[in-house]
C-alpha cells in the first residue's frame, strides 16, 4: 500500500539503524495510529555529499495520518518536509526542530513527499541513520 523510494537494509548499520531500534521508536511515535509502514538506510548508503533525502509514500484521500522522523545519529536535529501530490508544502519542521511527527488528513489521493535535510554527521556515529515510518487511522 506505501511506495518508498527507500527501501529498508541493515547489515552495516550503526545500531540506532536496526529494524529492533525501528520498530520500537515506530510504535512509541504513532501512539493511537496504525502502523502503515516503515523504511530506514544509513546515512552511508546514500553517498556522503547527499544533503537532501526523498521519500516517497502512498496516501488516501480523507485519511487521517502521521508521518514520523526517526532520523537519528546527526549533529543537530533533522529538518524534514511533507509534500502533498502537487509539491505544496504541507509541514515544515525548519521553525521547531525538535518536532518528529507530523499529523495531517489527506486532501486527495496520491504519492506525498517527505524530505530530510541532513545536518553533518555526528564525527563520533560512523553511520546515521535515515528513517521515517507512516501510520493511518
């Protein structure tokens, strides 16, 4: 039902990049939210001049969602953005950081966007981790 362009994997990971690590910070994030699905990759998978990172996922119209930011291992917080299917900005994180969901009732069906702005890496995690998970009610 979730289209990601990021597709979950594992094996050299840091540990806050485990699926056990994952799920547990999922379902403490969704709270009374359904799990719809989740996806994570170290920062490293990405190349080391990414900046930006988008993702992709699957929405209905009318639903009510939540989208969380499980990044982790980075020096400062990291921003992240939510798209609607026309590219209008419909959350930004930039003004409160420290913000890791965001709730919203789709207008239309359709693909949304969700983009991380990656601070520099933390010199002290080899890998951070880039993770984010949706759920419905």
């Amino acid at each position: 039902l979730i289209a990601f362009s990021v597709i979950a994997l594992g094996q050299n990971a840091y540990p806050q990049c485990t699926e056990r690590t994952i799920k547990k910070l999922t379902k403490e994030g969704l709270n009374t939210f359904i799990f719809e699905s989740a996806a994570f990759k170290p920062l490293s998978a990405f190349g080391n001049k990414k900046s930006t990172i988008e993702a992709a996922f699957s929405v209905y119209s009318q639903e009510n969602y939540r989208v969380l930011n499980l990044c982790d291992g980075f020096s400062d917080l990291v921003e992240f953005n939510v798209y609607d299917t026309d590219r209008n900005l419909l959350y930004s994180n930039k003004q409160e950081k420290s913000m890791k969901h965001f709730d919203f009732i789709a207008k239309k069906s359709g693909d949304y966007t969700i983009e991380f702005r990656i601070p520099t890496a933390d010199v002290r995690n080899p890998n951070p981790c880039v993770a984010f998970a949706i759920g419905y009610k």
